[in-house]
C-alpha cells in the first residue's frame, strides 16, 4: 500500500473504529488534588497563557500530530489549525515523510494561511530517519514554517504491520544529528505506547528540548494497524505504559520539558498534566472526531472552561501557580509508579 493510501486508512480506521485502550487507562482518575471550598478569587481573574516555543499561547493545550499527505488530508489540517488559530493554542502536523518523499504532496500540510501566528510542530518518525532524509528535513521544514519538529517513536507500530519499517538499530544515533542540522527544537515523543525509564534516560542524553510522552490509555495504535491489516493478532492492542506513569518517570528522570498526551480527554486532565510537570498536554483523536463533528472549536472552548474553572476550584489563578501544586497519586498509578521508582 502507498504512504498515501495508508495515511488516508489511518484516518477511516480510526474514525470508523473504537481504538482506544481498553484495559488501560491513563491514570488521571488517580491524580488527586482536592478542591478549596473557600477560593479567595474570582472566575473571571483566572489566566490560563503562557509561553510556547517562543510565542504567546492562550492555554496548556495542543492539538497533537494527525495527518498529511493524502488529497483531503489538506482540508482536515486546515481545519483543525484554523480552529487553534482562533483559540491561539499549537497545532501539530502529521508525518512530513509524505512530502519529503513526494514534494507535490506539500499542499496537504501548509497551514500557515488560515494559522499565521500559532506554533506549528512538524512531524517524522525515527524509523524513517537516514542521512539523506535528514537532509532534506530543513526545507520541508521551512516549506510549512514551523516551530519546531517532533520525532516519533512507534516500534509497537512498525513491528505489527506488513510494511513496518523496523530497522532500528543506530536510529537513535540521528536524533542528535537532526538536533544539530535544524533551526527549530526538536520534541520526541511517542505515538500512544508510553516511555519507559529506559527510553527516557536514553532521550535525557539527546539534545532534543522537549518530550511528549505520549502515553498508553487513548488511541491504540497497535489497534489501528491491526484493524488496517485484517490482522488475527491482537496481542499488542493493550501493551503500553499508562500516559501518567510515563509522565511521572520523565518528570523524575529527565530535566527535559514535557508535553503530556495518550489520553488527555478534558480540561481537567490538562490541569492535571501541568500540576505533574508538564508545559501542555495535548490530544489526537479527540480533536479528529470534532473535525468530523464540526465542532473544533466548541471543543477547544470546553477544554479552557473545564482548565478555568479547575483552577478556580482549587484557588489557583494562573499557570505558574498551578505547576506548584503538588497531587496526590493513588490506585493503580500508584503501584505502577512505586514498582519502579520512589518519589
Ligand atoms: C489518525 C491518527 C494519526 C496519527 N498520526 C501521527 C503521526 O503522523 N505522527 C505522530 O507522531 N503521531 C501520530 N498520531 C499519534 C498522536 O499524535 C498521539 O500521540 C496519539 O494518538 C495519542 O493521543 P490520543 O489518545 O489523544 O489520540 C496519530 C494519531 C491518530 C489518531
């Protein structure tokens, strides 16, 4: 199948399908931190903004890495970047190696024209990286003017579908080597399969600025590969390190800064995601399906009003604020974390 049919699948796959996680969740429902019944401000005082690569962002929320390279994939970008143009907050792109493999597959990815002022996050998979590619990685790079690149990690991905790239060995060499050749920072993340301490402790060795964990309790990208294949194995749909296990891990093992997706569903998770020592959390599907709804923007609206008024129940009047508050973990996140580390 072409990378443009299967990019295309991605998309009907996931729609059409439940392909969530199912026996793991990402941990939010055991991130504790009580409300104040006695706030000492007003709704109206709460601010949600702060920086993000450099620019001025209205809220913690990102839409995560989706599509490109496929004709509709244009529409479905423009979209959802339009919408995060309105709201002020990032948007990122889907794979970029579409483009760089076929350069009149390009338009599919330019947003700059209905998003001229947001951060943008270019996107390519470690598998697909190589000498040549990197250097080609600059101009498609500037072609849709972003921000920043974020590499993905998915081996879980790779392994189980019929053209899976799985040559990984000296992969994680490049990451640096791709730190060094682009202007922009550079953010690792996963695809919907966690980091572990192992991953992480690798990743604080790169020159990469950020990571986003990307964590296992959302989209299940084992499910949609297997659900693209026709494949009998569903042994990897539920394998995954829960999005706040992973976040608690870079938290304690790396001095990177952090973006936390896998799962986020609300505003409150993103509240939670900053109190645990992430720059923003972000989220994939859900902002897919509100494309499908028409209801981006309504969506991002929610999201800030579900942050906004956490953080008013809880006494809290800005971001600064809200990374000082301290939750509680308990439950399952809990075990998962103390079987590895003690906080
Ligand atoms: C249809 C679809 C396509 C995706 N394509 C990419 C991609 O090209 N690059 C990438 O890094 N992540 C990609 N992802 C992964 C998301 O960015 C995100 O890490 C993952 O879906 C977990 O977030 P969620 O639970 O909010 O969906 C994709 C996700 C979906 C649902």
């Amino acid at each position: 199948m072409s990378i443009e049919a299967r990019k295309h699948t991605h998309i009907s796959v996931a729609i059409e399908n439940s392909v969530s996680f199912e026996t793991i969740s990402a941990g939010f429902e055991d991130v504790l931190v009580y409300h104040d019944s006695i706030p000492d401000l007003n709704l109206s005082d709460i601010k949600t903004d702060l920086k993000f690569l450099k620019k001025d962002i209205s809220a913690p929320i990102m839409i995560d890495s989706i599509t490109g390279g496929f004709t509709g994939a244009e529409k479905i970008n423009k979209k959802l970047a339009g919408a995060a143009e309105k709201e002020n907050i990032p948007f990122s792109l889907g794979s970029q190696r579409a483009m760089i493999e076929k350069p009149a597959l390009s338009y599919t990815y330019k947003v700059r024209d209905v998003a001229p002022s947001i951060p943008i996050v270019g996107n390519i998979g470690i598998a697909n990286l190589s000498n040549e590619l990197i250097g080609k990685l600059e101009s498609a790079l500037k072609e849709i003017d972003a921000d920043a690149l974020a590499i993905h990690l998915n081996p879980i991905q790779e392994a189980i579908q019929k053209e899976g790239d799985t040559y990984f060995k000296h992969k994680f060499d490049l990451i640096d080597e791709v730190c060094e050749k682009i202007d922009v920072p550079v953010i690792i993340k996963e695809v919907g399969h966690g980091m572990s301490i192992e991953t992480l402790k690798k990743l604080e060795k790169t020159k990469a600025q950020f990571i986003n964990i990307a964590g296992a309790g959302g989209t299940s990208w084992a499910k949609i590969e297997r659900l693209r294949n026709n494949s009998l194995s569903s042994a990897f749909d539920e394998d995954g390190i829960p999005t706040v296990v992973s976040l608690v891990f870079a938290k304690k093992y790396t001095s990177k800064k952090l973006i936390a997706s896998g799962g986020v569903r609300n505003g409150i998770e993103i509240a939670k995601s900053i109190c645990l020592g992430a720059e923003l959390g972000a989220a994939a599907i859900p902002f897919l399906r509100a494309y499908y709804s028409n209801s981006v923007t309504s969506l991002i609206r929610q999201w800030k009003s579900e942050l906004k008024n956490f953080m008013f129940t809880r006494n809290i009047n800005d971001i600064k604020s809200l990374r000082k508050l301290k939750p509680k973990l308990v439950g399952n996140t809990k075990e998962l974390v103390d079987a590895h580390i003690r906080l």
